[in-house]
C-alpha cells in the first residue's frame, strides 16, 4: 500500500485503476522492461505542448535511429531538426541535442536522478525534472501537468484561476501534499490518464472515474466549470509576403534562418518581414528592393512578374498569428539568377517547419510541382 498524507484521496484506487486502464504507450515499461531514463526523457521533451498521438511517430523514429543518449549525441543539429521537423517549437530539438551531449559527456551516459542534477540539464525544467525522477527512478517526486492540474482543480473544487502563476503554485502545493511515497512512477503516470482519459477538459466521464467519491466539483457539480481559466488575450496580428520562388530546372529558393529565436535553424521560403501592421518599408515593385531588410536574400525579379495567390495563408504561433500572401513565378526563372539562399530539387527540399510545409503546398496547387 502506497503512503501519502490523509488529506485528499488515496491513491491505491487510482493505481488500482491504472494497473487495468492505463495507455500503452511505446515510452512506458512493457513485458518486464525496465524503465529507461532515456526513453523518458526523449518523450517528456516531446510531449511539451504536443499531444500524445502526434509524439508517438517521431518518438519511434528517434528510437530507430538513436536507440541510447550516446548515439544521440553524437548527432548533428541538422539531422536532429530533420528528424524534428513538424513536431514544433524547434528550441525543445536544439535543447535536446544539447542535452544529450552534456549527459554524454558530463555523467558518462547516465541521466541522474538528483532533482538539482536534472534540472541543470539543458531543457528540463521544474516538471520534466520530476517526471523523470519519479517514472525511470521510480523516487517521490511531484509530477503536475496539465493533465493533473486539471484532476487536482476538481478534486478540491479549486476555484481559482489554474492559468495563472498564483493559482499554478497552489495547485502544485496540493499535488504534492497528496503524492505517495511509494510507486511515484505509476502514480504520475496515473494521473496523467486520468486527466487525459476520464477527466477531461470538457465532458469527463465521471461515473468512470476511480476518484468519483472523493471529488468535490463532481459532488457539487462543478466538473464543467472548474477549472476555472482566466481568458486569454486575442493573439496580436503580424502579416508578410513570402516567396516561393521555383528556376527552370524545377528547383526552389530556400534561406536559413538564423539558429537563435523563432524557428531557428530551419529552413523557409524568402519573406517580407512578419510586421504587425504590414511591411510599408521601400519598393514593393521589387523583391530585391522593399521586402527585407537584407534586400539581397530576394530574387531580384519584379513583383508585376509574379502571380499573388488568392488566399491568404492563415497561421497560429503561440504568441501571434501570421497572416501570409503567397507570391509564385510565372514562368520559371532562368538557372542562373542570383539570389541569396540555396536551390533545392524539390525530392531533396532540407527539412521544413509545419510554416513552410503550408505554403510549399499551396503554391504546388498553382505550380503543378507535386510531392
């Protein structure tokens, strides 16, 4: 029997439950194997802000490939971003590989297990640093998602505001005056699907649920209500021009971003700065002339010469949204114009962000360039 405080409910009935309805996930011990601190890193840092069913294919993939935190090391970032490509948030790929490194180099290929020891390791924080701790160690740890923010607000019918940083920290104080002694792993895991599973975000499925009898919001019923979120500000709109600019050999102009900041490191399609009331800035008659900074990142080609697709391109950052106007080239340039960048054969394009990907794919619409 696990030990934990006698406030809250006790978690023998929620282990209980998630011995017989927990998820079979690649990453979680199976048929006797051991849990690997590595395979629960590798997927706690992809789990960031992605969900389950999108993490397991790049999860495998990475396995494949970099079966242990040696063999990922001594990977290059162009190959970990290509691997990464489409997953997002490329800081979390960049961060991995450093990571990877300094466990490689710094613990001799071992991951710690002291909680000060994990958290000085290149992105892993506060929560990743438990999860590990607590799922491949197996040692008392507090583990609080999302997921279990959300279970521990309607268990306590907490009725603050769980988004902001007040209301966090008491949530995570909650969590862990009720967190077990015993079987940190499979308690974390635990609440996770029960956050994920039965007490979700809308609808939980209560009468399921193996903490139904000890949850406040279900006996006041509140499960719809709580957690309560504080409204989030409309994302502020930014909106460019972006290029895809094709030669007649069938190849595509792409630049580099730099490796700090937004995307960094991947590879894109030339654009006008993302500006959050348009760019006003030079001759819009010429890409070489008015839409960047560095003019000489742009085909120097006229803008009267280029087709404007005629749908904007619509996409969500988290911090902004980026309304985009495609502009292709009818007919193809000549092989030989100069341009900043690099020309990719499109069966050997580098790997591209989900941004890019968009709108390579409505350009290929008006181009006749299939995948």
């Amino acid at each position: 029997m696990a030990k934990t405080s006698k406030i809250g409910p006790g978690p023998d009935v929620l282990l209980d439950w998630y011995r017989q309805n927990g998820r079979a996930l690649p990453w979680r011990i199976n048929s006797g194997r051991a849990p690997s601190p590595y395979h629960t890193w590798l997927s706690e840092i992809m789990l960031q802000q992605t969900g389950v069913a999108t993490v397991i294919a790049y999860y495998q993939r990475f396995i494949t490939r970099w079966p242990n935190v040696e063999a990922l090391a001594q990977a290059s970032e162009d190959e970990v971003l290509g691997e990464w490509a489409g997953l997002g948030y490329y800081s979390r790929a960049r961060n991995l590989l450093k990571c990877a490194r300094r466990v490689a180099d710094d613990h001799k290929g071992i991951f710690p297990a002291d909680l000060a020891a994990l958290k000085a390791l290149p992105g892993i924080g506060e929560y990743t640093a438990n999860a590990i701790r607590a799922i491949a160690f197996d040692l008392p740890a507090n583990v609080v998602d999302g997921n279990v923010e959300r279970v521990m607000a309607r268990v306590f019918a907490y009725d603050q505001p769980v988004n902001l940083p007040a209301g966090k920290k008491e949530i995570q104080a909650i969590a862990g005056r009720i967190a077990p002694d015993e079987y940190s792993g499979d308690y974390a895991q635990a609440l996770m699907d029960l956050g994920a599973t039965i007490c979700t975000p809308r609808k939980p499925q209560c009468p399921l649920c193996p903490w139904r009898d000890a949850c406040r919001a279900y006996a006041l019923s509140l499960t719809e209500t709580i957690p309560v979120m504080r409204k989030r500000p409309k994302l502020p709109l930014r909106h460019a021009a972006v290029f895809v600019l094709r030669d007649e050999a069938g190849r595509y102009l792409l630049r580099q971003r730099p490796a700090s900041g937004l995307l960094g490191g991947m590879w894109e399609f030339p654009s006008s700065p993302w500006d959050k009331k348009g760019d006003k800035k030079g001759d819009k008659n010429n890409l070489a002339g008015g839409f960047a900074e560095d003019q000489a990142a742009y085909a120097p080609v006229p803008i009267s010469s280029l087709y404007k697709l005629p749908r904007k391109l619509v996409h969500v950052f988290t911090h902004f949204r980026l309304d985009l106007d495609i502009y292709v080239n009818l007919p193809s340039l000549p092989t030989e114009i100069s341009a900043k960048g690099s020309w990719f054969y499109p069966a050997a394009l580098p790997a591209l962000p989900t941004l890019s990907k968009k709108v390579l794919n409505e350009a290929r619409k008006i181009l006749g360039d299939t995948p």
